[in-house]
C-alpha cells in the first residue's frame, strides 16, 4: 500500500474557513475558523482545512479556535469530535469561554 501524500502548503498561503461546533447540553457554539487544537486522548490534534475525516474522543482541557481576526480559548470536558469536510463537531459534556486569558 502507498503511503498518502501529503499536500504542500507555501508559506503565505492562508488557510480556508471551515466551521466549528461546539455542543454540550447546555449551550452551543457554532464558527467560521481557521484552526483549532484541541486535547485528544493520544495528544493534542490541530486541524485545518482538508483534514482527513476522523472521529477521535477528547479529554479534558483547552481548545484553541483560531480565525480570520480573532484567537480563542475554550475549557472543555469529556467529549467526542467528528471531522468532516467543511465542518469540526466536538460533542462535550461542559464547555466555557476562557475569559481574560492570552491563552497561556
């Protein structure tokens, strides 16, 4: 079997928008983005347009959702994550905006 290739990115090349929800029983987030990292069982996973489609469980901690003008953090719980074409889902059991952070 051949590995997959891989494809090149220049430097300036600005990612595309995709969208990203965040869904807990309480409350729901939907965004255009650009990035977002977030903590998956095995590591953290950052995605951008044209990820693979996958579906992984995430654990506790922070998201990072990057956009066109804007850099947020969010704490998460518990949850499960669908990447499809276009779209990120992360089902959660809690989610909040981190306020007043830099992210560091």
């Amino acid at each position: 079997m051949k590995p997959l290739k891989r494809r090149k990115r220049s430097g300036g090349e600005k990612s595309m928008p995709f969208e990203i929800g965040l869904y807990s029983p309480q409350k729901k987030l939907v965004k255009k983005v650009n990035m977002v990292v977030l903590p998956g069982v095995e590591g953290n996973l950052g995605i951008l347009t044209g990820h693979v489609p996958l579906i992984t469980a995430v654990k506790p901690g922070k998201i990072k959702v990057v956009g066109e003008n804007f850099e947020e953090y969010y704490n998460i719980g518990f949850g499960l994550m669908e990447v499809l074409p276009g779209r990120t889902v992360v089902i959660t059991d809690n989610f909040s905006e981190e306020k007043g952070q830099n992210g560091a």
